[in-house]
C-alpha cells in the first residue's frame, strides 16, 4: 500500500493548514457544519466500505469516493490515501483484506478524535 505524506501543517490525523484554509474560504459557520455532517456520516460510511469486504465485495465503492473527498477536503490526507488505496484495489479487483480495513477504521477514529477535540476547543474559545 502506498503511504501519503501530509501536507505542510499536518500534525497527526488533520492538516491544520488545510482546515484553516477552508474555514477561510467558507467561514465559521459553514466549517463547522461541515465537520458536524462529516462526523455524522463517517460510522455509516465506514460500514458501507467494511461490511461488503468482509464478505468479498466490492460495494463500498461510492462510500469510499465519498469519504476520500471529504477527508482531503478536511485535511485528514492519512486517511484519504488509505480510501485512496482502497478504492484502487476494488477497482482493480483485488480486494483489501481485514489488516487494510483495520487501518482505515483506526485512521477514522483518530480523524473523529482529533475533530470532537477541535470543536470542543473552539466552543471554549481555544484553537
């Protein structure tokens, strides 16, 4: 599997550059409804990737184009590129086994972690 290397900015799971420079170009408000609408769907789109793998299908393919998007748009380029890879080898046919999908959800719970920690710290002022 093919490693990313984040953008200037990234420290941990987000690129904080990334972040702000969305925040700049759409503001506060719509920033966070975007991250609150993104951490609304990632559980689902997590499953609708995992779960048809585990059975040896290739369905997750728009949960995965979907999720990649959103990640980069975040600045969460770690788990973008492992969607990335992903949806690579269910194109390709070759499907990713447990060990891929286990690295996709521990990326999507540190992606999860590190947003509830920014919007707890911007709702007390932080950040």
């Amino acid at each position: 599997m093919a490693s990313s290397t984040p953008a200037s900015g990234a420290t941990g799971p987000l690129d904080r550059a990334r972040l702000a420079a969305v925040r700049d170009e759409v503001g506060e408000h719509a920033m966070r409804r975007f991250v609150i609408a993104y951490l609304d769907l990632l559980e689902a789109r997590m499953e609708r990737i995992a779960e048809p793998l585990e059975r040896g299908r290739a369905d997750g393919l728009r949960a995965a184009f979907d999720l990649r998007v959103s990640s980069e748009m975040l600045g969460a380029a770690r788990l973008a590129e492992l969607v990335r890879c992903t949806e690579r080898s269910m194109e390709e046919g070759n499907l990713p086994g447990a060990r891929q999908v286990a690295l996709l959800h521990a990326e999507a719970d540190s992606v999860a972690a590190a947003l509830f920690a920014m919007i707890r710290a911007e709702g007390s002022g932080g950040e």
